[in-house]
C-alpha cells in the first residue's frame, strides 16, 4: 500500500471562514479521496494559524486575550470542514503544545546551523500579509493583495540567512522538476531565486503573542516560520521523531498562489538548515476571484460558503468549486454561474440521468435492474472516461476529470435518446440499454465521489449497490461489467432539483 500524504495551508484565525479557504480545502480533500480509490495509506492535515500581530489586533478590538480570541474563531474552521465534508486526518491548532514544542526545536536547529542571526531590519510591512515588502511587490505605494499601505518599521530581530540558500534550492528544484504543479509555477519560484534571496526576519520584539524563541525569550517567532512548521510539527517533529521519520516528506502541500514565496522558498530553505527534507511537492492555486478582486475581510468581498450549501447542498457547491475552474488559473465567482452550472451539469445530466433509469427500470423492468453486456456501446466510453480521470486527478487537475466523468454521462443520456427504452417493449434489447446505463451510472458513482461523496453513496443505493463508495478501487472496480444485475432499483426524489436563477 502506497502512502499519501497532503496537506492544506493552515487558516489565518484573524476571520471566519470563507470561499477561498473553502477552495483549496475542498481540493486537497477530493485528490486525498481519489487516492483513497486507489487504494493508498492516505493521510489528510488542516488547521489553523493563531499567532501574529493581526490576531494581537483583533483581539484588542473585540477586548479579549488573544486566546480567548482564537478559541472564539478557530473551531468555526472545523465545523466548516465538516459542513464541507473534508474527511482530513488531523486539524492543527498553532497553540497547541505539540506545535509549540515543534517551532521551538525548528529554531533551535536552524540557529545550530548558523543561518539565524541578530539583524536590523528597515523596510515596509503590510499587518494584513503578516510579510515584509521587497520594493517591487509594492504598486502604486500599496500592497497589491490588500490595496493597503504598508507600514514603515525599523526592528532589530534574528534573521534566517535566505541569501546563502539560492544555489541549493536551484540544485534541488533541478533535480525535482515535477515538483510544483502548475508547471508555469515552477518558472515562477526558479525566477524568484534566481533574481537573489534576501534574508528574512524570524522574530518580533514588538508583540508578546507568539512563540518564544529558545535562545531569546525577549523574541516572539515572526508568524511565518511559525506558520510553515505545522507541517512537520503535526507529522511529530519535536515531539515524536521517530513517528516523523516514517510520515515525512508529504506529497503535497496544496497552497493559494499568493503564499508560493513562502512555501516554495522559504520553506525548503529552513528544512535544509534543519537538516530535513523538502516535501516532494506543491500544488498551487489561483484564486477564486469575486469583482475581480481576491476574497479578503480588508476588501470586504467575503463569501461565506456555508450559505452556498444552503442553497444548492454540500455536493452541489463542492462540485462547481472543483469543476468551474482549472486548478492553478484564477477563477471568477459568480452566483448565477453557480446555478447555471448546477441547474446543466448537474440537474439536467446527472440528475436526468438517474431520474430516466429508475423510471424506465421501474416501469418497464419491475424495479429490477438488468446486468450490462459486454458489447455495449457505452464500454469504450466508460474506459476511456476512467483513462482519462485518473490521468487528471494525478496531474492534480479535478476540473478535468469531472470533465471526463461527464462525457460518460453525456454520452450514457445520448444512448437513451437515441434508443428510447421508455418506448421499447421489455425483453433483451430493453435489457441490453438499461443495464448499460446502469452500468455508467455505477461507475460514475465511483469516478465523482471525490467530488461528491454524499451524492455518489446515495446513487449507488438507488440502483441497488449496498456497499460504500470509499471501499470502492479504481481499476477493480471501474472495469466495464461490474453492476451485477438482478438489484432493486428506487427512483426516489430529484438528486439536484433545479434552482431558478
């Protein structure tokens, strides 16, 4: 059994939950479900980030601590998950004693190797980033994700030695090509090194909410480097090294666009100070744009996905998240293309689809479904979708394989049309058409039920198939010909009822 790891990034705790973490989440989610399908030892990490200055502030504003804060916020991320359906494996909170100890220990083997240093630090800093400025990401004197201006700051902290780390990461990428997906991405972090890294800062004297560093309790852990250790603190580093050996590097760490300096710089950096490996791979997001503009509480653009679930169920707002945008190009959310595309693809074809089966099974076939034959014209479509699927989702591409998926049920509804079972008289050739498309409906069960968990186990058990969806394998199981025949078939209510728009 193979393993696989993955993680999300964890959620800054300064709002409540919205769109964008709700996207990279529901991605990482589904690509951990597929390899489920596949049979591997999968394991899935989220959390929540609680330190730094714009929790310090929120704080003071609401006139609570700084934890009774966090407490306040960070299980609101957690109940969201479950609304969502992500099946993750641990959930992470910063001020936790495990992720305390595991940045202290980070630290201190960094500092060991000699690449944390005292420094002074003059420069601009945007709160809302948690990040200093380089004078090129600055435009029109504001920061370019919060159309704010930063601040002004002069601070004496310790610095990680980022400038002596540029040639072993180009080494390592050069050996890793494949290492980040997109792979326009990639040419984005090679130009950040080879445009030269400067040091950064890993420490503040200028608030108390944070991690003390082990050699200088007077410094907080700069939120970053606090941040980016989850990733190893939760596999156990610092607390169960011998349990971490056997979990780490992960496969993934699935990460929005705006942080792949961090994460595929400034991360592989301080793991190699530390003596550690790099993860094996990123996969980066693009945003999902509203107004064209990036969801944040600064620009006031939130959507709050938990309301979208209210209107067109947890399946239907996990399906257009993954299928309305290619993962890695920006998106553009829209409420009506949200209906638009639950109303056609999943009303109209899906929907439609088991709505006709049921009814000509119920109608024609005695509530019993036949079993498929293996000349069916559906077989190489079924094949080719399965091919294809599984080609997307390793290439961490879940819009095209829904895609895919979809061109079985397309092709599944054209069978119909064209062969109008609802006027044929029962007998084999009736046989023949309805336990094909049964068979189609089977298999795309098991091909969508990353995306749509709930929905999938409920189609199943429509067309007779007790056994869950999750102890279903890709190849075993979406060979042509699996759906036995001789089941109970029940239509039951609309999957999808259309929504006006």
């Amino acid at each position: 059994m193979a393993a696989f790891r993955v993680t999300t990034p964890i959620y800054y705790v300064n709002a409540k939950p919205h769109l964008g973490h709700a996207y990279t989440t529901i991605v990482a989610d589904a690509v951990a479900r597929w390899h489920r399908l596949l049979g591997d030892d999968v394991h899935l990490l989220t959390g929540t980030d609680e330190h730094g200055l714009k929790i310090q502030q929120a704080a003071d504003a609401k006139g609570v601590s700084p934890k009774e804060f966090v407490d306040s916020i960070a299980p609101l991320f957690a109940e969201a998950w479950e609304r969502l359906d992500i099946a993750h494996d641990d959930f992470i909170r910063t001020t936790e004693a495990r992720h305390v100890a595991g940045v202290k220990a980070l630290l201190q083997a960094c500092h060991d190797a000699g690449d944390i240093e005292l420094d002074t630090y003059r420069g601009q800093y945007c709160v809302a980033c948690e990040a200093y400025l380089l004078p090129d990401d600055i435009v029109d004197g504001k920061c370019p994700v919060h159309r704010t201006e930063p601040q002004q700051v002069e601070e004496t902290n310790y610095f990680f030695r980022l400038s002596r780390f540029g040639d072993r990461l180009l080494e390592w990428y050069a050996a890793h090509p494949d290492a980040i997906k997109p792979a326009h991405r990639m040419n984005e972090v090679l130009g950040f090194i080879r445009g030269g890294l400067d040091d950064f800062s890993v420490s503040r004297t200028s608030l108390d909410w944070g991690i003390p560093l082990p050699w200088d309790p007077d410094h907080v852990a700069y939120v970053w480097f606090d941040a980016l250790a989850n990733y190893v603190t939760a596999h156990g580093y610092g607390t169960d090294d011998a349990g971490f050996r056997g979990k780490w590097p992960v496969d993934y760490h699935f990460i929005g666009k705006d942080i792949i300096r961090f994460h595929c710089v400034y991360w592989p950096a301080m793991l190699m100070s530390a003596g550690l490996e790099p993860p094996r791979g990123w996969a980066v997001g693009g945003w999902l744009l509203v107004g064209g503009e990036k969801m944040s509480k600064t620009t006031g653009n939130v959507v709050n996905p938990l309301d979208l679930v209210d209107e067109v169920s947890v399946d239907g707002f996990r399906y257009y998240v993954l299928a309305d945008t290619a993962y890695g190009n920006d998106g553009d959310f829209t409420h009506e293309g949200l209906l638009a595309r639950y109303n056609s693809d999943l009303a109209n074809n899906l929907g439609n689809l088991l709505s006709r089966v049921a009814t000509v099974v119920g109608s024609k076939c005695g509530g019993i479904g036949p079993a498929p034959l293996p000349g069916s014209p559906l077989a190489d479509a079924a094949a080719r979708a399965v091919e294809d699927a599984a080609a997307a989702w390793e290439a961490v591409q879940p819009s095209r394989a829904l895609e895919a998926t979809w061109s079985l049920i397309r092709a599944a509804n054209a069978n119909l049309e064209v062969n109008e079972p609802w006027k044929m008289e029962p007998g084999p050739e009736l046989d023949a058409v309805m336990g094909g498309a049964l068979e189609v409906l089977r298999i795309v069960a098991i091909l969508a039920s990353p995306a749509m968990p709930r929905t999938c186990a409920e189609i199943l058990r429509r067309i007779g198939i007790d056994r869950p969806v999750h102890e279903a394998r890709i190849g075993r199981d979406t060979a042509w010909g699996g759906y036995p025949g001789g089941l109970a078939v029940t239509k039951g209510d609309p999957l999808f009822p259309r929504k006006k728009a």
